[in-house]
C-alpha cells in the first residue's frame, strides 16, 4: 500500500472520528416548544396541496441562498443540536459550516464537479478529504445527507409523500405559534387513516413559501430543523463553493 493511499485511509479515520464521536457539549436534553405529534394543530384547516406545489415552484425560483439552520435530534438517550451556515447556488453549488458544539469546524463543500472537499475542525482542520456527495460521514445528526438539505430537495420531500397517497392539510391563514417569532402557515402532512396522527408539520412563511420550521414525527430519529437568517439571490461568487 503507498504512502499516500495510508495517509488518505488515516485522515478519513480521523474526520470520520471526529464527526462522528461523541461530544458532552452536544448531548444535552434540548427542549422543541410545540413539538407534538397529535393533529390537526388547528380546528380550522384545507386541502394543502396547493401550497405544497407553491414550495415547490417557489424553491425552484432560488439562483442561490445563505441561511443559518438548527437541527434538534432526538435519538435514544440523547438530544442533538446541530447548527450550521448553509449556502446554495444553482445547479448544486453548496457550502456548509458547522458552527454549533456538534463537528464544530467543520466545512463541506459540494463544487461543480459533483465531489465534496471536507474538513473536520480542530486540530486536522487543514486536511481536506474528497468525498462522494453520499458518503456517511457528511450526514447530518438526523441522517440526512447534505446534498439533500436544499429548500428544492425538501419541498420535493412534500410532493413525493403526496403522490405516494398521504394527505396534507394547511391553516387558512398565517397564525402565530409557540416556538416561533413570526406568524406562519402551518402544514400538515398524515394518512388518510389516521388523521390525528402528524408525520410532519411544515410552518411556512406566507411571503416566500420557504419552510420556517419543519418537525419530522416519522423520521427515524424524530427532530425539529428551523431556518434563519435566509438572504436569496444576492450573487454568491463561485469562489466560495471551492476547497
């Protein structure tokens, strides 16, 4: 085996390691306000599939953004906080930077070749790795991947449960509700048999259609993701989607 081939092995050890070890600062027992599985939310609701197909058009509109996330993970005898920078440019330029106790430091960056280059932070921060865009190691503490944490992949989530038979519901109005600082829509997403039963609940903002909150009751870890800070359009340079 060369040199070079071990030295690759080791260093994705070691991002591998440190991505993926566990971190008391992290584990902590957060708490989502309003994270409640019983339904419908709201005595007053309609047929939401029209929003849904709005999220949809709407993301696809977006040349590029930047946002701050937080992601809260309930897995067993745990509670996970993710937070990160996000930035998106058309076709599938992205850039995340974990900046919350969970992989503190660490960057990816999905270029216009398809592969990510990524660093994990701390003491190895300046080795970079080339990735595939699924390799485990880049998954958020929920499971997801990265490349599928775009506004156009997660409206697609949407669509996709509704041609699969599920059913969605939306308030008539935008509505305040606890844990938020605006007023949204609120979506709800269940099967036709059972009803009271979320499996995700969507608050929108009624100005942009781009989700605020989205709680996720039938992932396989259950957990809350919210969105600040979102700037779209504002010409992000290619430069930043480089490593």
């Amino acid at each position: 085996m060369s040199k070079f081939v071990i030295k690759s092995a080791c260093a994705a050890a070691a991002f591998l390691s440190l991505s993926m070890g566990l971190c008391p600062a992290w584990a902590k027992r957060y708490v989502v306000e309003n994270f409640n599985q019983a339904g419908p939310m709201l005595s007053s609701m309609k047929d939401g599939q029209a929003l849904v197909n709005t999220m949809c058009s709407e993301a696809q509109k977006l040349n590029d953004y930047s946002l701050v996330f937080e992601t809260i993970t309930f897995k067993k005898g745990e509670t996970i906080s993710e937070k990160g920078n996000l930035y998106f440019k058309k076709p599938k330029l992205m850039r995340l930077e974990e900046i919350g106790d969970y992989k503190k430091g660490s960057v990816a960056v999905l270029g216009k070749d398809g592969k990510v280059r990524a660093h994990a932070g701390g003491m190895i921060k300046f080795v970079t790795l080339t990735l595939d865009p699924s390799d485990k190691q880049l998954d958020a503490a929920n499971g997801d991947r990265m490349e599928d944490s775009d506004f156009v992949s997660l409206s697609n989530v949407l669509r996709d449960r509704l041609k699969q038979g599920q059913q969605a519901r939306v308030s008539d109005k935008a509505v305040a509700a606890p844990g938020l600082s605006q007023p949204t829509l609120v979506l709800e997403i269940f099967k036709s048999s059972d009803p009271k039963t979320v499996l995700k609940r969507v608050f929108v903002d009624p100005k942009t259609s781009l989700p605020v909150r989205w709680d996720d009751y039938d992932y396989k870890d259950p957990c809350s993701s919210t969105w600040m800070n979102v700037k779209a359009n504002t010409g992000i340079s290619d430069d930043l989607f480089k490593m």
